[in-house]
C-alpha cells in the first residue's frame, strides 16, 4: 500500500497561505487589491471540470518558460531565453486536492517522463510535452490518461519561482555530501545553507543530481524522482519560511504577495482570497505528499515513464472515487 508523507503547503498557492494567515483586515484589503493584478489563462473553460462535491482539484505547474529569462542574470546560460526553448514546458506538475471545508489536503507529484496519449492529438509522447500546446492541453490530458477531474490552474514560470524564494528570504537545504549537477549549475558543498532564488531554482531543478562519496562522484540514480522528493521537501520548507517571516515582520506580507503575484497565472475562476480560508485549515494539518510508483523502459531511444503497480490506489482518491491512502507516521 502507498504511503505518503506530511509536509507544508505548496509554492504556486503560497499566496493564499499567507493572505490565510495574516488575519489584518489591512492585509486582506490590500491582498484583494494586488489579487487583480494577476495574470490570468484563457481558453480552459472546456477542459475545467466545474466543482461537483465538497472537494477541489488544483493543477499546479512549474514552467520552463524563457519568456521573462533576464540575459545578465548569472543562470542564464543554463535556462536559456526563448531561442532555447520555444513557448512553454511543463518541468513541474503536481496535483493538489483539498478537502471539504479545507479538512486536510493531499499532493501528488507526476513525473514529467510518464507516457501519455496527448490530448486532441492522437499521439503519444513525455507529458510534460503537453504543455508546449497550452495548459489547457495539459490540463485536459491529465483528465484524460488518468480520470483526475481540474478545478482550478496555477502556473509558476522559472523567473516568478526565484522572485518567491528571494522574496521570503531564502529556504535552507542541508547537504551530506558534496553536490554537484553541470546541467543546473547546482555546486554546494557539505552543510547547510540558506539557498537564494537562483541556487533555489538549480537545486529543485536537478535531474543529474552528483554528490562526491567514498572518492568518487555518484549521479543520483532516480534521475527526476530523486527530484520530486527534493523539490517536495523543499516546498514544505519555503513556506514554512514564508508564514514565519510573515508572523515576524508586518511588512513581508507585502513583499511576498507582490512576489507572488508577479510570479503566477491562474485560471479566471480562481480567487486566492476566498481560497485562502479554508487552505489555512487544511494546510495547518499538513500536507500529505505522494509519489506514483513507475516502471522505465525505452521508446524510440528516449527513456519514459509508465505507471507501476500501487498507482491506483493514489489516482482513485485524486480522482474522487477512493479513500486517502494511508500517511506515514
């Protein structure tokens, strides 16, 4: 049976946590004001599934869009602009589930190599590649391959991922081990540090994950699922700093909302200040995480994703249709 653990509320939705968790009206007020600001996804009224139950559905995206890339910032040369990377890639996707009443929440990582039929396209390929057609795209497939309903979007783009993690100060990652990926740029060595934007954005990107044990250098044989758990663990602790610097300092409320807002696009429907209510509640309980168990195999020369047994046992309680799997003590 899957198990899953407990961790802190999710990056794209940090906003609503701290608008959730700063109960002055003055915060609230100005909360709604900057709300408007934000960007907004048209197109996916046909593939949003209205609520029908006490339960929502978030799909939360971490794009490699290049469209802000800044080409004097020191990861450039590892992000790339546009010329890189043309239009959008999913390079982190997650669904989270509320519960009714925010009784509690659950997040469940989908690897970017899983093999999908891609939706209105009659072909197969990564899921992340999804995304390279519109979110919608995405959003649609996910409904389609593994019958999880979408309530709502939020989108998080490289640029708005380092403005957040600068904004709250910075998160501490602690490292066994000398660490390395050539790729990133990622290079720390054994200690813990407080990670800015920019070493945040190498370290939660890393697919080439080496640390320098017994003399050698070792590549981190889970390749991207080695990175859903880092990056996991390391949402759980960037929002955990977050509430306390805004518990601490009455003006960071301000500096992380307007970090945040720059950062993400959300669907027309959602608003982060009703929602903030009961993902205060529902994340005061933590958050429990999944990861789906997979199989490799090759296709066309390309390693993919397929899912393994025990994986419907997760999608059935995202999908609405099963209990929440238990939770590790």
């Amino acid at each position: 049976m899957p198990l899953a653990r407990r961790s802190s509320a999710p990056l794209a939705l940090l906003l609503a946590v701290i608008v959730g968790s700063v109960g002055a009206m003055g915060v609230i007020r100005a909360a709604n004001a900057r709300t408007d600001n934000i960007e907004r996804i048209d197109g996916l009224e046909l593939v949003l599934e209205a609520q029908d139950g006490p339960a929502v559905n978030y799909l939360l995206v971490g794009s490699d869009s290049r469209e802000n890339a800044d080409p004097n910032s020191a990861d450039f040369g590892g992000i790339g602009d546009q010329s890189a990377v043309q239009g959008r890639r999913s390079d982190t996707i997650m669904i989270l589930r509320q519960e009714e009443d925010g009784e509690g929440a659950s997040l469940v990582s989908l690897p970017r190599d899983l093999w999908v039929e891609i939706a209105g396209k009659g072909t197969q390929n990564r899921i992340n590649s999804a995304y390279n057609d519109g979110i919608d795209v995405l959003a649609a497939t996910i409904t389609e391959n593994f019958g999880i309903p979408i309530n709502h979007v939020v989108d998080v783009d490289f640029e708005g991922f380092k403005e957040i993690v600068d904004a709250v100060g910075g998160t501490e990652v602690c490292f066994d081990y000398a660490t390395r990926d050539g790729n990133t740029g990622l290079e720390q060595d054994p200690g813990c540090y407080t990670l800015d934007g920019l070493e945040s954005l190498q370290y939660t990107r890393s697919r080439y994950f080496e640390e320098f044990r017994d003399g050698a250098w070792r590549t981190d044989p889970t390749a991207d699922l080695g990175r859903i758990e880092r990056q996991q663990a390391f949402i759980s602790s960037t929002a955990d700093r977050a509430l306390s610097e805004v518990q601490s300092d009455p003006f960071a409320a301000g500096r992380i909302l307007d970090a945040s807002i720059d950062a993400v696009r959300m669907d027309p429907g959602l608003d982060p200040i009703v929602a903030a209510g009961t993902l205060r509640k529902a994340f005061g309980t933590g958050l429990n995480t999944y990861q789906l168990p997979v199989t490799g195999r090759t296709v066309a020369g390309n390693a993919v994703l397929d899912l393994a047994e025990g994986s419907e046992v997760i999608l059935d309680y995202f999908r609405g249709i099963g209990p929440r799997p238990p939770v590790e003590s």
